[in-house]
C-alpha cells in the first residue's frame, strides 16, 4: 500500500513541473514590474517554456514577447530587452514557498484520500470477510487432517479436568459456615484459572496459531510451578502469596498515576492510595522487607531476598522444563530471537521466512506441555482433599496424557 507515498510525489511533481514552476517564477517577477499576466497569457507562456523545454538549445535563454494583439510568445533568442529577471532568485523563493506550504497541502490530500480509502474499505469489507472466511475454512480443513484427533484428545482432557475441579470445588466450599483455609483458596482459584488459560490455548491451536498457544503454555507453567509449591507447603505460606496481591497492587496504583492522565483516566483517589500503603505498611512489617521484592512470599522459602523464577522452579522440582519455558518467553517478549524462530516454520535454516497467520506447523511442542502442565495443576488441587475417587480421577487423567503425548508423537512421525 503506497497511496500516501504516491499522493506526496504526485503533490512534488505537480508544484516542481519545470514549465508551471518557470512560469509562476516569470508571472510573479513580471508583476514586480507592473505587468499583469492574464489568465491565457500564462496559458501561453507555460505551454512555449514546455516547447523550448524540449529543444536542445534552450540553455541559450528564451524571450518573451507580447504582440500588439495580446499574445504571448516565447522565443528561443532574448534579443534586446529593457530588464533582466533573476530566475535563480525567484527559483530559490518559490521553492521555499512550496515547502513552506507543502504539508498543509499534503494533509488535506490526505484527508480527501483516506476518506476514500474509508469508504472503500466499506464497501468491500464484507466481500473481504467472505474471502477471509472461505481461507480459514480451507485452512482449517487442512489442520484437523493432520492435527484433528489429538486436539479433539486434548479438548477432552481440558474438560474433564474442568469438571472434577468444578466438582471438587463445590464439595470443598459446600458448607457456607466452614472457613475456606488459604491454601484452598489459593489451589482453587489456580485451577480455575489454569482450566480458562488451557481452553485459550486450545482455541489458538484449533485456529493454526502454535506460538500464540506456546505464549499462553508460558502462563500454564508458572501457575502449576506456583501451585505445586503451595500445595507442598502450610497454610502461613500460601496465606503470604495471597497477601503479595498488595504490593503488586501498590506498585501498579503508583505507576497508573504517573500516567493516568495521558490515558485519559481518573486519578487513584487519596483514600485509596492511602489504604493500599497503610495495608503495604502491616505486609512489611509483618513479614519482613524481602517481601517487598518480586517473588517475595517464597524469601523465606528459598532463603533468598529477590528470589527468581527460576528459584521456585528448583524448588517445585520442575526445571526439567526450563527450556521449553524459555522457549515460550521468546513468543511474548520482544528481541531478535523472538522475531527469527516461529513454531509455525517448517523451514530448514532459513529463517527470513516471515509468518504473519495460522499455520499448521509447530503445535506438538504447545500440546504436549498444556497437558503436562494441567495434569500438575490439577492433581495439586484434587490431593488437598484426597480420597479414592479423585485418586482414580488422577490416574485416568495422567493416562490421558500419556496417550496425548504418544499421538502427539505418531502425528509428527507421519508428517
């Protein structure tokens, strides 16, 4: 799409023609003078500076006569003239005056011509959004002959997943008298986000988009490594994650408003402010100043004031998977990395491949790692409370994921 590139030449070429740029140079210097060109005249004498344009002894300068019927003429000879004029001069002050008026110019094309582009894409927007469906459908026609089986597999297995926890939830919080210990809290509301984050990634892989859906893996990870701490530790430490909400609270309310008014919103109001600092002051002194810092619930825990992802990784025994997740950041930051290597490339070594849409390459790796993380989650939340039951649930869970890996493995075999 050049239209605005295009619109700017056009504009240039139109206001630097050699014979209309002469021309206006000559009309003006010749007002100057006392002679006022009429409309014709200028007609005239832009129409015989194109004629002399074209000839190849123009550099020898050109005359400008008027006869007594009002014509104007160019000629090839200067001849005997009562004044010079200064085109140079002139030149150099017109070009200013284009510059100088340049973008108010431009801009109202602009405008003319997105207003154009507007009603264009208006018109057309629903035989495009036909063309765009029909594509997907063929798209996804060829994704589930190749991907169908195992993301219907998966599917099954986020589901069933979602209804024991829902199930399992219920019979936890059944009784509205009985208080609902942290560590509960903390494993339930996992759960129910982890069931949320893993049909997101199933509808990004059911679309083509394996590195959307590897992103979204990222989250799944850092919720079962979490969880799987929770559930190993008391209840005084998952009540410590709970109350960290604060300080992640506190510092977003301060930089929401250094620039809430840029955003267009309202200020955090002085009553607010105040609650969140004084509820950050008790955390702290409750807790110690390690609390404060990033991961600071698990200081204790990991005996480090600043602990690291990859701390509480090492001590939920899931650092096996730190290349994958790894691999997973590249997919939501920025950085070279993340632009050259797509999950959605199939390429050998090349990697000025561009991938900009679905693609029916890269979704093992997504797959697979959904269904281990969510098994995690899961099984932390289902053995709070254990019995035989959710002992058998687990087992038929972790068979299902054993099977999703095995044909995970077969359809990339036969691919």
């Amino acid at each position: 799409m050049r239209w605005l590139q295009d619109l700017f030449e056009k504009q240039i070429q139109e206001q630097i023609e050699f014979a209309s740029f002469v021309a206006d140079i000559l009309q003006t210097e010749l007002e100057k003078r006392g002679i006022q060109l009429t409309t014709g005249q200028k007609k005239q004498l832009t129409k015989g500076l194109q004629e002399r344009a074209r000839e190849d002894d123009f550099d020898k300068g050109v005359g400008i006569q008027i006869d007594d019927a009002g014509n104007l003429q160019v000629t090839k000879e200067i001849g005997n003239s009562e004044f010079e004029i200064d085109i140079l001069e002139g030149a150099e002050t017109k070009i200013n005056k284009i510059l100088e008026d340049l973008p108010s110019v431009l801009n109202k094309s602009a405008d003319t011509e997105s207003d154009n582009l507007i009603k264009d894409i208006r018109r057309l927007k629903n035989a495009l959004l036909r063309d765009t469906q029909k594509n997907q459908n063929r798209f996804n026609k060829l994704l589930n002959k190749r991907w169908g089986k195992l993301l219907a597999l998966l599917e099954v297995f986020i589901l069933v997943s979602q209804e024991i926890g829902a199930e399992f939830n219920e019979g936890i919080r059944g009784d509205p008298e009985k208080e609902i210990p942290p560590r509960f809290e903390v494993l339930s509301h996992s759960h129910a986000r982890s069931c949320q984050v893993a049909l997101e990634i199933l509808t990004l892989l059911q679309n083509g988009f394996a590195d959307g859906a590897h992103a979204r893996w990222r989250t799944l990870h850092e919720i079962a490594v979490e969880t799987n701490i929770i559930n190993r530790n008391d209840d005084e430490l998952a009540g410590r994650y709970l109350d960290h909400d604060i300080v992640h609270k506190r510092q977003s309310a301060r930089i929401f408003q250094e620039h809430y008014q840029e955003l267009g919103y309202k200020s955090v109001t002085d009553d607010e402010v105040r609650e969140l600092e004084e509820a950050y002051t008790r955390l702290i002194q409750q807790y110690g100043k390690d609390f404060a810092n990033e991961n600071g619930w698990a200081a204790r825990l990991t005996g480090k004031s600043r602990p690291q992802f990859k701390d509480l990784e090492d001590i939920a025994d899931f650092e096996h998977m730190r290349p994958l997740y790894k691999m997973a950041c590249l997919n939501v930051h920025g950085g070279a990395r993340g632009l050259l290597f797509r999950l959605g490339l199939s390429y050998e070594g090349d990697e000025n491949l561009l991938l900009a849409g679905p693609s029916t390459n890269g979704l093992a790796n997504p797959i697979q790692n959904t269904a281990y993380s969510l098994l995690q989650i899961t099984a932390a939340l289902l053995t709070y409370d254990i019995n035989l039951d959710y002992l058998v649930i687990i087992k038929v869970l972790h068979e299902l994921e054993q099977e999703i890996f095995e044909v995970t493995d077969q359809t990339v075999h036969n691919s």
